[in-house]
C-alpha cells in the first residue's frame, strides 16, 4: 500500500492507521451512511472529524480531495491496483464500498440496477428536498414574510416518502429480503426529519407506518447503533 503522504487532507487529518481507509466526516445524514456501511461491512477505517460548524471543509486540504467542499470523503489505501483513492459524494462512496466488497448491493445485473436506481433517488430526491425542507421549517421559522417555500418542500417532502411508503409494501428492505445501500443512504434523512429537524408531526410520518417501522429496524442494526455516532458529535 502506498503512503497517503500526496494527500493534503491526510497531513492535516494524521492517520491513526494509514493502512486503513480514511474517512473525514460529521455526523450528518450524509457522514453517516459511510460509517455505517463501513460498520455493516467490517472494513477497518479511522473516522476523522471535520467539523462543518467550524468550516473544516473549507480548507484547502480538505478541498484538495473534495472540491465541493461538502462532507464525508475518504481515501482508500487500497484501491484499484492497490494504489490509493480519494473519493467524495457520499452516494459514489457506497456504491464504491458496495462493488469493492460485494457487500450490500445484490449479485444479480437486474436487482444491482435496481439498488442503484433507489440509491440516486435518495441522493437526487430524498437528501435535496428532505434538506431544503428542514431548514425552512426549523431555522427560518418565524423569519419569512411567505410560507411558500415551507409549505412547498412539505409538500414535496411527503409526496417522497408515499413513494418511499409505497415500495416498502409487503417488504422489510428497499429492496425486499436483502438490506443494501438504497436503506442506509435513506434512513438516516427519514430519521433526521423526526428527530432533527423535529418534524415527524408536520409531515404526518405517522400516517407511512410502512417507513415508520422500516425507519425502526434500520435503525436497530447493531452497525446503526454504532455508525449513528461516528465520528462524535463535538461537544
């Protein structure tokens, strides 16, 4: 395995372990779907916070490897042809966990299409709207002359999880018996709109009981629990 000593973010962030893969990360919806398919999949890695609130992700060297300046990202020492990665896009980053291991996606051509189509969705759907969402509802209450925009992304936030509701009929899992990336990248936005953004009520999640008891069994995995809290929020 190659040193990580070319990557900036890792002169800044030092490894504990360079040979293990490197995740720099909050404990967003977004930073912890990777530690936890990380956690669901037993691979080794060093959780590095970079603290949003106080613009870690700004940086340069944080930049050097996400030019977008969002989190999580990671480096994986061993990477294709064992040289080192830097990947970011947290949706990329499952799917590349997914393929590198064989874990958490279905073998089969259709199904893996299939996972992947509930996984954009997420990241193109879930995350954006779900996001605009609370940030409306939570930290611009009581600061807007027009409740239009509040109003249209509860809206759109409840048309998505009636699709959501919908696909979970008569399944355990997104894509029935298998747990994969297309639950670990949704549930942590269902579960920050009722617990974060304190807005279960407004919604009306109570009204998907198919999301709300899917939300609950996701959450209750062992690699949840743990993945839920890495890295730790600071104090």
């Amino acid at each position: 395995m190659t040193e990580l000593n070319s990557f900036p973010i890792a002169n800044r962030w030092k490894p504990a372990d360079a040979s293990k893969i490197q995740l720099y990360s909050f404990p967003t919806p977004n930073g912890v779907k990777i530690s936890i398919a990380l956690e669901e999949m037993g691979l080794p890695y060093d959780a590095h916070l970079a603290n949003i609130i106080e613009d870690d992700q700004k940086t340069p060297e944080f930049l050097s490897l996400n030019p977008n300046g969002k989190i999580p990202t990671m480096i994986d020492p061993d990477g294709p042809g064992g040289q080192p990665i830097g990947i970011f896009e947290s949706g990329a980053m499952l799917l590349y966990l997914a393929e590198k291991t064989g874990k958490l996606i279905p073998s089969d051509p259709a199904a893996r299409i299939e996972c992947i189509q509930w996984l954009f969705f997420q990241m193109a759907g879930v995350g954006p709207m779900f996001g605009q969402y609370g940030h409306f509802y939570k930290f611009m209450a009581g600061k807007l002359n027009d409740n239009y925009p509040t109003e249209r992304y509860q809206n759109e936030t409840r048309r998505l999880l009636g699709v959501l509701d919908s696909r979970l009929e008569g399944r355990n899992w997104i894509m029935g018996d298998e747990y994969t990336i297309a639950d670990i990248t949704t549930f942590p936005w269902v579960r920050t709109v009722r617990d974060f953004y304190e807005a279960g009520d407004a919604v009306g999640l109570h009204e998907f009981t198919n999301v709300t008891a899917w939300l609950e069994r996701c959450a209750e995995r062992p690699a949840s629990q743990k993945g839920l809290t890495i890295p730790a929020r600071p104090s």
